[in-house]
C-alpha cells in the first residue's frame, strides 16, 4: 500500500458517492495528495473535480454485478469504500432492502470476483439494539441482537452477516466495518437528526437511556483514516462520552416530554402516518433503552480519536 | 438623649423598616445614626409634604430658606455621607503623610466633589439645573435618615411603582439573606435535590454530563444534603473495619436487605468516608430494579451499575472497590419475618469474576437496612404487567453498622481455578459464614433498632 502510494497515489472507488457518508468522504479523498484517483460508482453525478471519474452504476440493477467488475477490471482500485446505503427507514421497505442488503451481495461477488486488496463498509451502532441488559459499554465483540421491528436494522445486520461471510471466504482482502454511532450535523439526515431537531420530542416517562452521538467531520475523519490503516476488523466509531437522551436534547435547544409508553407509540405512529419527520415507531426501542458503544478500539488500533464530545456533536445541530 | 431614642425609635423602626432595602449597603458609613435620626425625620416629613405641592420656584425658595439637607434627603444625603466620609478620610490620610509626601498633591476639598453629586442627584429627579446650586453644607457630625420614600422629593404623585419597587428590593434582600444562612437555606437545597431527583426518574433531568455507567454528577451534588443528614443524623451509620480494604480493586460482598437498595449508595457513601484515598466505590443492582421505570432510572443516575459481568469487570479494571450483593433480588423481595436471613448467594458468579481477576473478596455485613425500609409486602401488579411495588412505610431512622471482614485472597489460586466449581463453592461458603457471622455479631451487640 505504502509502495503504491508513494509510486503513483492511491487509486479509490467509492460506491455511494453522493450519499450522506459519500458526501463526507469525497472532499477529503479529493484534497488528499496521496490520492490518485476517485472513482464514483452511483446513480448521481457528483461534484466535478479532477481527480474523480464518474461511472453510472445502479445496484439495485440485477445486472449491478457485472458492471462493477468490469469497472473494477479496467481500473483496478486499491481501495473501495462501499458508501452505497440509505440514510435512515424508508416507507418502501423493499427498494430499501433491495439497496442495501442486495446491492451489498452484489459488490461482496464482485470485490471476490477482482480479487480486491482492501474494502471499508460503513455499518451502525445500531445493529448492538437496544436492550436493559446491555452492559454500560458495548465492545465489537458483543452479540448482535438487533431490532426485530425494524426492517432498517434487521437490513443492516443481514449486511453485517453478509460482510462476516466475505470475510470467511476471502481472506486475502481486507476489509474494514466501522460501526457508526448516530452521525449529527448540519449536512446528514437520519433519525437520530430529525429527533433531535424537533423542539418539543416525544420521550417514554420514567427511561431516560444513555446515547451518544459523532460529529459528521468525525465521520469523515475515521473513513479517511481508513485509506492508508494496516488494521482490519470491525470497530465502533463513536464520539467522546455519553449522555442521556434528556441531555441531548436539551444540548439540541429541544425540550423533552416524557409521556407513558402507550401514548408515545400512539403518538409516533400518528406523526409518521401523518409525513411528520420523526423516528419511526420501529425505533422505539432506542428511546427506550441505553445503547453506547466503546470506541476504545479504534483509538487504539486504527488510530482515531474523535475530536468531538458527543455533546459538542449535538450542539452543532442547534447552530445548523 | 433618651426621650429623642424614646421618641425616635418608633419613627426610627418605620424609616428603617421602608428604607432598609437601600440603607444596607450603607451600613459601614453609618458611624452614629440612629439617635439623631429621629428629629430630622420627623422635620423633614413636613417639609417634604410642603415641597410635593408647592410649585418649583416656591420650593427653590422654601429650600433656600429652610437652609437644610433635610428637604433633599432622598437623594443628596447619601452622597453628602459618602464625602463626608471620603472627607474625613482624606484628612486623617492627610495627617498621617503629612511631612512624609510633601509634593503629593493634595485631595480637592470635600465641598468640590459635592455640588457635582448633588447635581447629578436633583437631575435624577427632574429639577432644572440652576434650582440645584445648594450651597454645600458644613459636615456635620449627624447623618440624615435614609429617604422615607424613594420618590418624595418634587416628582409628582409618589409612584407606586417606586414604593413596590422599594419594597420587593427589601423583600429580596430578606429572602437571599434567609437563604444563604441557616435552616431555610438547607431546606431548600434539599427541596432543590429532590426537585431534581424527581425530574431525572420521569426522565426529564437534562443533565448533560454523565459518566459512561450512567452517574449524574450534578445530581449527587444537589442530594448531598439529604444524603449528608441520612448518614450522619437520621440513620447514624457506623462502620467498622474500612481499614481491611485493601488499597487497589476490589469485590465487596454484602448482605442485600431493604425494600428498596439503598444498602448500595449507603455502603458506597461509608466507603468514601472511612478511606477517602480509594476510588469511588460502585455498586451493582439487579435487574428488577435496573429495569423499572422511574426508579431504575434515578438509582442509575445516583450510580448505581447493571449487575452483570462485562461492568463488573470494566470496573474492577479500573481498580475500583466494587460493591456487589449476589443475593439479588431475593434479598430485597424477602419480607420483613425473614429479616438478616442470608439467602443463597447467586451462582457464585462474583467468585468466580474474582478468581479470573485475581481480585480479593471483602465481605461485609449492614445491619439496620432491614428496619430503615422494611419490606412489608408487594403490589400484585405482575398479572397487569406493571411491576412488583414494594409496600414499605418509607424510610425509618433505624441506625445502621456496617461491619467489613478479613479479605479473601484469591489471587494465589490461579486463573484456572475459576472454572473449578470445588474451589468457587469453598470460596462462596467462606463468604457466607463470613457474612452471616458478622451478622450474628452485630445483632447480639445491637441493643435496640433505632437507637442502637
């Protein structure tokens, strides 16, 4: 990898290109000078930029697959970052399920088929779920337990599982999965955003979970990171501490109103019905219970330390 | 002398009474006020009244006649006691460099500055500039009485916004005097503690610093207090043996007994005290409680962690005496009949934590949370899905002894000795005959339930 840098630069591929994560990505791959060329795998067009070459490729294609090999076959890429999921639950779950999870087998079959060198997924702190018998923290080895109502993250693990399968199968890759704990900031939109720039949020009386939350240049910076590390594995990219939801939302210039569980459900489902942007009740379970995650090994194998504390993170929501 | 006090104190106690608000600060200028108080006042009201109706000119003359500060009381006198006082300091200053500074320049004379502080005064009250020109006043060994009414010099219908205005000033002044000494404030920073306890069990505290385990530092501050007078007054808890802990990690054993476990933060709290160089102590609840509504919640933010074994080792590993009470839920649910009756101590899952660890287990025994929070029964809410309330007639004064016991060493043993079931239930029972012998001590000694 070294070698190859410091010959030519570093080629890259990025699926998903003109996605949130895409968007935080692209502008550090084009200022880097270690980087020789971009090339963007998506539906959209991105920013115009020398460095970047733009090849359409829709991965809810069935032929997806064929198309990225070919890619990948004529400029042969150091790097691919597979940035290609949505944001948060979509009304049609199985255009959804059709991006993520077979979009995902379509670029696994054609990073096995070129023989990739290395491979970074993004993937969510959410697929740990929301459980009272979590421990404080949550480390990278712990059971995967998910949201059984919600087809967004039982989505997400099924990718997880398809990533462990690669793994399994084509050990000369390596492939990197950072989990991301809910991303805030002015440029990204998801669930935990549109929550917390609510002014008045709908919380259940007598929970009051731990949550935490990375800044959007964080993000940026650990998927940076990502490019040149020697560490391989799955890691929690997490910003500094935690807080109570209460507290984030407070930190966000919301105010929480605590109602009994039945009225909260009520209450969601009657907002998302209605086109209100607001966690969707499948979600519940993360207002519900305390969900945090230990991003010490990243600090330690892969390097990064979020320079964001989760309520500075938060506060930039406010500003925005 | 004694017929003006006599005279004077009534009026004196109304003038203080309506001006006190204004007069404090004023206080330490004050060097002989109150006798001479009264015969000034009592002149003055006249006069003021005279000056409210007559028109300006009229009252330039009657004030030149009258030849006093009394009529500007409300404004000048003060500032005439401030150069007063400036002046007499000045001159003692004066005396005492005199010879030793001769080319320091000499401080203006007390009448200069006075003009100008009277003027700025009159024009606080509207006067036109000529009509304040008061020749300045000899200094006098009395002081004028503060101003009866903020607003009784020529403004015309006395305000009553300035009369609230003058008596919320004082209003607030009594009340933050109140509250910065004695019983009231206390009680307020208790009402405060609670205020705040409530909020972050429903859920709202918006607290925005927390640890990673949950403990709401903000919280614990505010209920100090009430947790200061819990121990030391209302359950008088007595430790003995805090010195056998040893100086790093360690696992804390304790009988589990209270309708609700406040044996933990009590335990935690004598820990601080008895060894205040050791880390925090943390203690572990158990589920029922860590997952109610409202109650779970307020003991995670008091610091309570989830009794499991990833957060008994994270916090053994930051070498932390770590409280834990293997009894469980079956400790706190035992009705008050089979009161310091030691139930099975868990799976042995604390031994064998401490054997894998290499961690010394210190057991300890509490007697008194028994009687502070007697179980006495539980609301059959489980059919309707809510949980099992405890009914217990709050928290009584009974005293508490915690009494800590010799260490059990299981570093020696070797981590392999932790999947050896022999060598975790011979630990398991040293534990317990330790717990339940120190128990059978304390309750012998003990002479009465809440006196001890």
């Amino acid at each position: 990898m070294a070698d190859a840098e410091k010959k030519t630069g570093l080629r890259v591929a990025v699926t998903g290109a003109t996605g949130d994560l895409g968007g935080l990505l692209m502008p550090l791959l084009e200022a880097d000078p270690g980087v020789r060329s971009v090339l963007a795998l998506d539906i959209a067009k991105p920013r115009d930029h020398e460095k970047i070459e733009y090849r359409r490729i829709d991965l809810t294609f069935h032929d997806a697959e064929r198309e990225l090999v070919a890619a990948l076959t004529e400029q042969p890429v150091d790097v691919l970052y597979h940035l290609a999921f949505l944001f948060g639950p979509r009304r049609n779950v199985a255009f959804a399920h059709e991006v993520e999870v077979a979009g995902t087998m379509r670029v696994l079959s054609a990073a096995a088929e070129v023989k990739l060198p290395r491979l970074v997924l993004p993937s969510l702190t959410v697929v740990y779920g929301a459980q009272p018998s979590h421990p404080a923290l949550l480390t990278e080895d712990a059971t995967l337990r998910g949201c059984p109502s919600s087809r967004f993250v039982s989505d997400k693990l099924e990718v997880e599982r398809q990533v462990e399968a690669f793994r399994a199968r084509n050990p000369g890759t390596n492939v990197l999965l950072l989990r991301f704990g809910p991303i805030v900031g002015p440029h990204v939109d998801n669930p935990a955003t549109r929550l917390l720039q609510r002014r008045l949020v709908p919380t259940v009386l007598g929970f009051d979970p731990l949550w935490q939350a990375i800044h959007e240049d964080d993000v940026g910076q650990a998927l940076h990171l990502a490019l040149r590390t020697e560490a391989t594995g799955t890691f929690n990219v997490v910003g500094r501490g935690a807080m109570p939801l209460s507290g984030m939302i407070r930190a966000a210039g919301g105010v929480p109103l605590p109602m009994p569980e039945p009225m909260v459900r009520g209450l969601l489902r009657g907002l998302s019905a209605s086109g209100v942007k607001i966690v969707p009740l499948g979600l519940l379970d993360y207002l519900h219970y305390s969900w945090v995650a230990d991003g010490s090994r990243a600090e330690k194998e892969l390097g990064f330390v979020p320079r964001f504390h989760t309520s500075e993170a938060v506060a930039a929501l406010r500003r925005s | 002398m004694a017929k003006g006090v006599d005279g004077g104190s009534s009026s004196r106690g109304k003038s203080a009474k309506t001006s006190n608000g204004a007069g404090k600060p004023r206080k330490a200028q004050r060097a002989k006020p109150a006798p001479a108080e009264s015969p000034p006042a009592e002149a003055a009201r006249p006069s003021k009244k005279a000056k409210a109706t007559a028109a300006p000119k009229k009252a330039k003359r009657a004030r030149a006649e009258a030849a006093s500060e009394e009529s500007l009381e409300p404004s000048v006198a003060p500032a005439e006691e401030e150069s007063h006082a400036e002046a007499s300091l000045r001159a003692e200053v004066e005396a005492a460099a005199e010879g030793e500074f001769p080319d320091e320049e000499l401080p203006p004379p007390p009448a200069q500055p006075e003009p100008e502080e009277e003027e700025e005064a009159a024009l606080a009250l509207g006067l036109d500039e000529e009509e304040e020109r008061i020749e300045p006043e000899p200094p006098r060994d009395t002081f004028e009485p503060e101003p009866a009414h903020a607003g009784s010099i020529g403004s015309e219908p006395m305000p009553f916004a300035a009369k609230a205005m003058g008596a919320l000033v004082l209003a607030r002044t009594v009340v933050e005097q109140g509250l910065r000494t004695g019983g009231l404030g206390k009680l307020f920073g208790a009402a405060r503690g609670i205020v705040k306890a409530v909020s972050s069990g429903l859920g709202a505290s918006g607290s925005r610093e927390v640890d990673a385990y949950g403990k709401d530092p903000e919280l614990a501050e505010s209920l100090s207090p009430i947790a200061r007078f819990l121990y030391e007054r209302y359950w008088r808890v007595t430790a003995e043996g805090a010195q056998m802990l040893p100086n790093g990690p360690a696992i804390v054993v304790a009988n589990h007994s209270g309708a609700l476990p406040f044996d933990g933060p009590v335990l935690s709290h004598a820990i601080s005290r008895e060894r205040p160089e050791l880390p925090e102590a943390r203690w572990l609840v158990e589920d029922q409680i860590f997952y109610a509504p409202f109650v779970g919640t307020l003991f995670n933010r008091l610091g309570a962690v989830r009794a499991c074994p990833e957060n008994l080792l994270r916090l053994v590993s930051e070498h932390r005496p770590v409280i834990v009470f293997p009894e469980g839920a079956q400790g706190t649910g035992k009705s008050f009949r089979e009161r310091y009756q030691v139930k099975r101590l868990g799976r042995g899952g604390f031994a064998k934590l401490a054997v894998r660890a290499g961690v010394p287990i210190v057991p300890v025994a509490v007697v008194g949370a028994e009687e502070a929070l007697p179980m006495l029964g539980k609301l059959p809410g489980r059919a309707l899905g809510l949980p099992e309330l405890p009914i217990t007639p709050g928290p009584l004064p009974a005293k508490w002894s915690i009494r800590f016991g010799e260490p059990i060493e299981t570093q020696s043993l070797g981590w392999a000795a932790s999947d050896d079931p022999k060598t975790i239930q011979r630990i398991v029972e040293q534990t317990r005959e330790s717990i339940e012998g120190m128990l059978q001590a304390l309750l012998k000694e003990r002479r009465s339930v809440f006196g001890g």
